[in-house]
C-alpha cells in the first residue's frame, strides 16, 4: 500500500484539509502528456519482441485464433489501406455496428492508430435509435456487416466487415507501417461511446486516448503478472467490453470472446472449460447463472482463477453462493461509468472479502462525496454524490453543452449521479442512483437496498423496486418481482418478507410479478422502461 502524505488518513484515503478522498493504491507512473502517443502505438510497445506466438484471440464459437504477429500485421495493414484507400485519417469518425467477432479488436487498433474516433453501436438497436446516434457523433464513415446493414441510413455506403474487401484490407499491405506516421496526441479523442440511457436520453461520452492508456497501465502494475486467458462476454460495443478488450492485447492475454454462441451460460461453461480460460468478464446474472452449473461443468472450469464483474450491483448472497461452490476463484468487483472509465475495484483475496463494497479508488485518481442538496464535501461513511477527477475521465458529452455542465463543477469534478459513501478502510459502496431515490412522504428510500432484499429470498429469482406515483405519499416503492421455477409466492409475502427486514417507511407497498427484468446488455436494470410499465398498469408485458 502506497504512504500517503501526513494530511490524507493512511487508512481511509481522506484528507480533512481539502475534504478530499485520495487513492490507497500505489501511484502508477504515466507517460508525460506532452508525449505524442496512440493507444495502439503504447500497447504494440508493451508486447514482448518478438512477438509471442500464442493466440491473441479467440473465437469461441468457431475456434478461429489469430496469433500475436498476425494480430499486430493485420492492425498495420488495415491502418494503411484504410488510409490510402478509404482516406480516414485523424479527427475522422468511424461508426462500427456490429456483434462481437474477431476483426472488430483489429479495427479498432487500426483506427485508432490512424487518429481516427471510434463510435461502436448495439447492432439490437432499431434504425431510429441508431440514427439518433448517428445524428449525435457525426460519422464520416461506416462499419457493419451484412446482417445489419439495412439499419444503416439508405444515403449510407458502409464497410462490410464479413466482405472479401475487408479480408484483403486485412493482408493487402502485408503488415507495412504508413509512410508517413501520423502525430496523436493522448488528449486527442479515441473513441465516442454512448452512455446506456437507463434513466433518460442518450449522450455521446468523448473520451481520449490517456484515459486507456492510464487504465491499462493500472492493470499492468498492479495486475497479475502471469499469463492470462481471459473470457470477455460484454460486448465489444459496451464500455467494459471495448476496455477489456483493449486492454487485454496490450497486456499480452489470450482473448476469448463467445462468438455467435451468444452470452447463454451453456455457450460460457463450455468455451471457458475448452479453452482454459484464467479470468471471466461478466455482469453479474451470468454469475449468478453459473451458481447453477452441474457439478461436472463446474469441475471443468478448474482453470478459473478470477472472475470481473461490473455493470451492475452483485449481491452479497449471490457472491458468497459463488464463493462456496468455486472456493479458489476470486470474486473481483468493480465500479465504472462510461463518462470515467474504471473507477475502483478489488486487486486482492482480502478486499474481495468486501463483499458489498465496489473496492477502492484506483491509481491516480482522486474523489469527493458531496450532499447533492447543499453541495457541501462529506467525510468518511457520509452518503452523498460521487465525484471524481483524474485521467481517466471523458473530454465531455458530444455537441451538449447543457449536459457537459451539468456533468462537471468549477473545479473539474465529475459527478456521476450515483449516492455513495467510504468506509474508514478507504472501500467504496454505491447506495443508488440518485435520480432513482424514492421520495415517499418526507424520507429518501434506496431501490438498491430494497433489491438486495428481495433478491434475498428463497423463493425470487431476482427483483427490481422503482418508485410508484402516489397521491397521499407522493411516491411508493413498487417491486417487479421474477418467482423461481416452482414458486407460488404472493403479493402479500413479498411485502411480508421485506417488512420484517426494514424500517416501516421502506416497506415495498406494491408488487408485479413479471417473466423477466428488462436490463441492458452489460445487465443494469432498465428503470425507466419499468418506472413506464409501473405508471402505464402494463406489467403483463414483461
């Protein structure tokens, strides 16, 4: 553990001086900002020379791998040919629709070692969300493949990334540097990524190449330092995938993603088993999921060292039932947002104890907590709004100056809108959304600490709590309930159970019981669609 000066706690992080939480961890040295440098010029200088033979990635679903010389080859190809070809150079922006596969890490590369913004995008999405998207980042050209080109605007002439073309993009230049290598700066924009739009409109996070390459130095320093394999099921369209993913390669990993198999636990179990993969990337219903594997798919995961799971709270119960049935592997959460990447997490056996804790402040990264009404600084274990500075955090929202000051204070602090608070040993613990909080008569109730709850009980499979418009006390908590197989339980006991488990004026006062909890692809429960549900009566939907 770093020393941290006399005016900041050693223990929790905090300075009373400046009201200011500061990292515990171990200051990581970064290159100068002054240094020229691309994300992929900084990653390809990490790998060792010559370059290691195994496999760079993987996919799961047809076992096609590509090494790390090809890997580094096709990246300078595709660099060259889509700059001589295709014209894209720096500040240009490239909009990417398509599902995980293995041109799309090489892609990337390319692009961003040409200058070039990356916009990645759910190919789920409708054409209209997608133009909404399209009309927010501004892209001077496309990438897609043949399954979803039709949701690309009509005036659109796209790349296909599963075309012949693309695969002679890929060897055409037989790994040949550009001629004239282009100047990036680490404050220059890599990628443009779009916030999960959960509690309203979509913005466009700008976020710049120093913010990946200081988290991926983090990993580097303070990470294992063996060889990993590691199995990234988000997204590569998702912040956590496109980091994973990123980060993975520079540090030298195997890369294993699902394919075409999809993130079903079935596909997971099996590709993790086949390819003895080290370390799993997943929201936590896939943790949960995997609780639930027979007792010989378990045993043929015996390689599984690590498991990262973020996008959404994990529950106590569900991590120590995960910690019972796979004792050797560590259960690492973390805490992250679009707008300022990786934020904290657990590095150890003894902070993943810490199980209802997101872990501690990363490297260089610097934090308040601050009362949301009066915008004075709390100390340690007072709740209020998370905010940070450091660089990891985004350039700002694309063409919205509105949201980019509401995003950030005078001081450059970003404020994420999520109610947290540390505890003395410097562990940070997310209480909910503050937009989330339920306003019932004159107190605020948590939907988080109503969910970990409910997910509680024997008898639900998981569950979700929005507020409910009330005459009387304006606001009610409402809970979306999802029986387990078998289940006959009633309105009247889910309130039962809960009420003997909380103050009165937290009680859950209205239920629905529902198929399935509508989440985002990373798992965060969509709170809008039901808050919308709640208000519509149209609960049967779902």
């Amino acid at each position: 553990m770093a020393h941290p000066p006399p005016s900041i706690n050693p223990r929790s992080g905090y300075s009373p001086a400046t009201k200011t939480f500061h990292s515990l961890r171990p200051p990581v040295p970064l290159p100068p900002v002054s240094q020229p440098l691309s994300f992929t010029s900084y990653a390809v200088s990490l790998l060792p020379n010559p370059f290691p033979s195994y496999p760079a990635l993987i996919d799961g679903s047809t076992g096609v791998s590509l090494s790390y010389p090809d890997l580094v080859s096709q990246i300078h190809s595709l660099a060259s040919t889509l700059h001589s070809h295709l014209g894209i150079s720096k500040g240009h922006v490239a909009f990417i629709l398509s599902p995980s596969c293995l041109e799309i890490p090489i892609l990337y590369l390319s692009l961003l070692s040409l200058g070039a913004i990356i916009t990645p995008a759910n190919p789920a999405g409708t054409p209209s969300e997608l133009s909404r998207l399209i009309d927010l980042a501004g892209p001077t050209h496309f990438f897609t493949t043949s399954s979803y080109s039709s949701k690309l605007p009509l005036h659109v002439t796209p790349i296909l990334i599963d075309s012949p073309l693309f695969r002679s993009f890929l060897e055409s230049g037989s790994g040949s540097h550009l001629s004239d290598p282009i100047k990036i700066r680490q404050s220059d924009t890599a990628a443009i990524l779009f916030s999960s739009g959960t509690t309203g409109r979509v913005k466009a996070a700008a976020l710049p190449h120093r913010e990946f390459i200081a988290m991926t130095e983090e990993f580097r320093v303070l990470g294992p330092s063996e060889r990993e394999t590691t199995l990234v099921t988000a997204p590569m369209f998702h912040s956590m995938g496109f980091f994973l993913v990123l980060k993975s390669m520079a540090l030298g990993e195997t890369t294993v993603f699902p394919g075409n198999g999809g993130p079903l636990l079935p596909t997971i179990a099996a590709v993790a088993a086949k390819y003895r993969v080290t370390q799993l990337s997943t929201a936590p219903t896939l943790v949960v999921a995997l609780t639930q594997l027979e007792d010989t798919m378990r045993f043929e995961l015996s390689t599984l060292r690590r498991v990262y799971c973020g996008g959404a709270p994990l529950s106590q119960e569900a991590a120590e039932r995960f910690q019972s049935l796979f004792p050797a592997v560590e259960i690492i959460q973390g805490y992250g947002a679009t707008e300022a990447g990786l934020i904290s997490r657990m590095i150890s056996r003894e902070e993943c104890l810490r199980r209802r804790s997101v872990g501690r402040l990363n490297s260089n990264l610097e934090a308040k907590i601050v009362d949301h009404v009066t915008g004075e600084a709390l100390s340690v274990g007072q709740h209020g709004e998370f905010c940070v500075r450091g660089p990891t955090i985004m350039l700002g929202y694309i063409g919205d100056p509105e949201a980019n000051a509401q995003a950030f204070d005078s001081e450059g602090w970003l404020k994420t809108g999520d109610l947290c608070y540390f505890d003395e040993d410097g562990f940070l613990y997310i209480v909910d959304r503050i937009k989330e909080m339920i306003k019932y008569k004159a107190y605020q109730v948590a939907p988080a600490e109503l969910e970990q709850v409910l997910n509680s009980s024997p008898d639900i499979l998981e569950a979700a709590v929005v507020p409910y418009p009330d005459e009387f006390a304006g606001q009610i908590p409402m809970a979306f309930v999802v029986r387990r197989p078998g289940s006959n339980l009633s309105e009247a006991d889910v309130m039962k159970f809960v009420a003997e488990l909380v103050t009165p004026y937290k009680k859950i006062r209205r239920v629905a019981f529902v198929n399935s909890i509508p989440k985002t692809p990373s798992g965060k429960i969509l709170k809008r669609v039901l808050a919308n549900v709640a208000s519509s009566g149209s609960s049967s939907k779902l």
